[in-house]
C-alpha cells in the first residue's frame, strides 16, 4: 500500500519539478518554451503542443486498433484518477467526430474516506463536459459496501483486490447496459498492460494473454466490446497531461490497495525505461504478437475441431448407409 502511494506521489512531483524547472530549449513544433523533453523520441514539446500530443496519440490509437465505429455508445469506467479523467476530457473531444456517444459509469465501492471524494469530483467534471454519469453503488447492487464485505471474509484467502476487481467489473457492465451502451471504455495506460503482461508471466498464465491485445475482439458477458484508448500512452504522460490541464483528478491511492507486486514490477520496467528510452514500446510489441499468436493458435484449435467434427459425422453417416445397405 506505502509503495502504491509513494508511486503515485512520485509521478506528481516529478510531472510537478519538470514544469518547475522548464528548459531553456523551444518547442520542436511551434518555437515556445519547452515544458518536456520526450526521451524516446527526443521531442522537446511546450504546454500546449504537449497536451495536443496526447489527444492525438489517443486518437491515433483509437484508429489503430479501430476502437470506435460509427453510432457506437461507449461507456468509460471513471474512477475518479488522474488516468480516467484525464480520458473523459480527451473522449469527449474525441467521441463527436467518430460519431459515437460518450457517457460515464462510476461505482462507489463504499470505501470510507476515500470513495465519496472521487466520486463527487467525477460528478462536478463530467458535468462540466454535459457528459451523462451513472453512479452505481455495490450496496445497491449486491447488498455490501467493500469495506462490510471484507468484514465478512472470516480468514478466507480472499483479497480485497479480487473482490472488488471482479465486483467493479460487472457493475461498470451493468451501468454500461443501463445508459444502453454498447462499448465500455477502460483508461488502462501502457504502464498498466506491460505490468499485466508481465505478472501474467510470473503467474505462469498465458491465457490471460490475449486480454492484453487492444484490438481482441471479444466481449464481456454482457455483449459489451471493451476498448483501452490509452493502450499506447505512459502513465507519466498522462500525468503530465492531468497536471497541466488541472484536472482535478484523486491523488490519493486506495487504502485498501494490496498491489506488492504490480508495485515492484513498475518499478522494475521504470528503471528499465530510464535506462533504455523506449523499452516500454518494445515490450508492448512482444506482448502483442504472443497475444495474437495465442488468438491464432486458438482459432486454429477450434477449426480443427470442427474439421474432426465434421469428419466423425461424415464417418457415421457412411458407416450408417452401409451398414443399413443404403450405400451405392
Ligand atoms: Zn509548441
């Protein structure tokens, strides 16, 4: 939990000194002042062609992987972070031009001191965006708050993540359905899959593996497509972007967070960024193509068996007709 909360502090105060401290270079694409030095690329950007490059990268991104179809309804999940407010500005540029409608679904997972505070600061935003918000409470849908549901674990092997991970997700489905959306748009960024990837690694689970793809097609049990637009964007930048728009996104992490090793992780593939610029977009290449060679190899198990089907059928019809002396 410390190291979750040191984590977050650390990317603000480092989005905070990076503006602090400026650059005595201009902006690359316009002449002004540069306020951030991309390393990967080597791009010196100024506050405004910044935060211009990252709605485009999202919008780029939301091409790419062709997220958003004509008329679409989506649905993104707002938790009230830097992350998912950050995304409800940029989609609600974004969603007009696709011709698609966005709407915003917040669970309050009644988490005392925490929730209330995220969830009014969404309520104000998206209003100030004419945005829709449906707040939906897991009391209301399965009769516990979080916090009277982790009572009731009586020393079960159970995190709190788990239970409130699995809860989350079908009560932002649920409120996806209810505003009759048919997309549900998570602000998952490109630190959130590649640390995914690789505890799905270390848990020795490849089958979560396509999940990561942002183009997999598949859907929730609701029939509902689920779109990451922030797939290929860091979550420093992101943060950058939510400072220097002012956003008024919840710093604080939640009590209840239990993420040891996603926190390690992160830490792991920062250090690896810092020294090698660019690695996060390598790895992303390597977890995409094991994804889809996964999604291959299971359409191909799938045609086979339907093949064996079809030849096991056949077999018996044959072996009907001769047997029954219908066969010519
Ligand atoms: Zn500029």
């Amino acid at each position: 939990m410390e190291q979750n909360r040191e984590s977050e502090h650390l990317i603000i105060l480092v989005t905070k000194c990076v503006l602090a401290l400026g650059s005595p270079q201009n902006c690359i694409k316009c002449g002004g002042r540069a306020v951030y030095t991309r390393t990967y690329s080597g791009e010196r950007l100024c506050k405004d062609c910044f935060t211009s490059s990252i709605v485009e990268k999202t919008r780029r991104t939301i091409s790419k992987y062709r997220m958003l179809r004509h008329g679409d309804k989506v649905a993104l999940a707002v938790s009230g972070g830097k992350d998912s407010l950050s995304m409800l500005q940029i989609l609600s540029e974004i969603c007009g031009s696709h011709g698609s409608k966005l709407y915003a679904v917040t669970v309050d997972e009644g988490i005392k001191d925490y929730r209330e505070e995220a969830v009014s600061m969404t309520e104000s935003f998206a209003s100030s965006l004419n945005v829709e918000l449906k707040v939906l409470s897991f009391r209301d849908l399965y009769g516990y708050t979080l916090d009277e549901a982790l009572e009731k674990r009586n020393g079960m092997k159970i995190t709190s993540c788990s239970i409130c991970g699995v809860w989350r997700r079908r009560a932002i489905d649920v409120g996806a359905r209810l505003v009759g959306a048919n997309v549900v748009a998570t602000a998952h960024n490109l630190d959130d899959l590649l640390q995914t990837f690789l505890i799905n690694q270390f848990n020795g689970d490849i089958t979560r593996l396509k999940w990561i793809d942002p183009g997999w097609e598949g859907k929730s049990e609701f029939g509902l497509r689920r779109i990451k637009p922030f797939a290929e964007t860091y979550e420093v930048e992101i943060a950058f972007y939510a400072f220097l728009k002012d956003l008024p996104f919840q710093s604080v992490a939640c009590p209840h967070g239990e993420e040891g090793v996603r926190s390690e992780i992160r830490n792991f593939i920062n250090s690896m960024e810092t020294k090698h610029p660019g690695v996060k977009y390598s790895l992303l290449k390597t977890a995409l193509d094991l994804a889809r060679s996964i999604q291959v190899e299971e359409k191909n198990v799938q045609r086979c068996q339907l093949r064996l089907q079809n030849s096991q059928t056949h077999n018996q019809q044959g072996y009907q007709r001769i047997n029954g002396s219908t066969f010519i």
